[in-house]
C-alpha cells in the first residue's frame, strides 16, 4: 500500500512538472484533477473528479446524462483491489481502464447502460489500484493500450 501511494506520489509530482505550462493541464469546472495517460502517440489528458471514498467509488456516474468529451472520473484506491464494476442508473455508456501499482494500465472494458436489476459487473482480470472512466470509446479514439501509464494530477 505504502509503496503505491509513493509511485502514485511519484508519478503525480513528475507528471506535474511536465503539465504545468499547459492550460489542458488544468482541471476543468467540476473536476477534481487531471488523468494524465502516456502512450505511444503521446500523452492523453481527461480532467476528471475523484472517487477516492466507498461513498464515493459506489456513487460513481450514476445518474449522469452528459458528459463532456474529455471529462471523466478516476477510482482511487489505497491498496490493490479486484472490486467489480457496474452500471446501475448509469444512463451514460463509459469505457474504463484499470491500472496497477505500477501506473501502467493493466485492463480496458466498455460498459453499456444498465438501468434494471440485475446489472452485469466489469472486472480488470488483475489486481489494480485505479482506474478511470471516460465516455465509451474515448481510450480507443486516443490510442490508450493496455500497458500505457497513468497519473493522476491534483
């Protein structure tokens, strides 16, 4: 646990130094931080609010209906965890992508809407410590892969 609120400290102050001259840097009205995703092509930005309580990860995006283009939210964890996702009275679709202690994305799943009982969970397959979700399509569109890392930006 110890050791992935360091690399996450890490990465972060990292991360910051390298977006601080850019305005998309910046979280936008209603977000918490930004997500910071390298890949191959070069680095994705998605200002998204935190969900880093169980009131909060439970919540979710439930009862969204719009949600801008790079917009999100990321699920923070203080160990690593193998927690279901799901759905419920979640009328937006989402794609999410869960990454390890290591910062590199571990597993990517789209999620349609579920608004009657029972809903389907999304499970990464692998341990994770975070993960982010984003309107569906959104990591394909950028060219996020597995294996690509993550840093979240207060």
């Amino acid at each position: 646990m110890r050791s992935a609120h360091l690399l996450l400290a890490v990465v972060s102050t990292v991360t910051l130094a390298a977006c601080s001259s850019s305005p998309s840097a910046t979280p936008s009205p209603g977000a918490d931080a930004v997500a910071r995703i390298i890949t191959g092509d070069g680095p994705v930005t998605l200002h998204v609010a935190l969900a880093d309580t169980d009131a909060a990860r439970e919540r979710g995006l439930q009862g969204v209906t719009d949600l801008a283009a790079d917009d999100g939210m990321a699920f923070l964890f203080d160990a690593p965890t193998r927690t279901a996702f799901w759905m419920k009275d979640t009328p937006t679709p989402l794609s999410i992508a869960f990454w390890g202690t290591d910062g590199r994305i571990v597993a990517m799943r789209d999620m349609p809407p579920c608004t009657a009982d029972p809903c389907p969970t999304y499970r990464s397959g692998a341990a994770f410590v975070g993960a982010i979700e984003a309107n569906r399509g959104f990591f394909a569109r950028h060219g996020v892969a597995v294996g690509d890392r993550v840093a979240i930006v207060r």
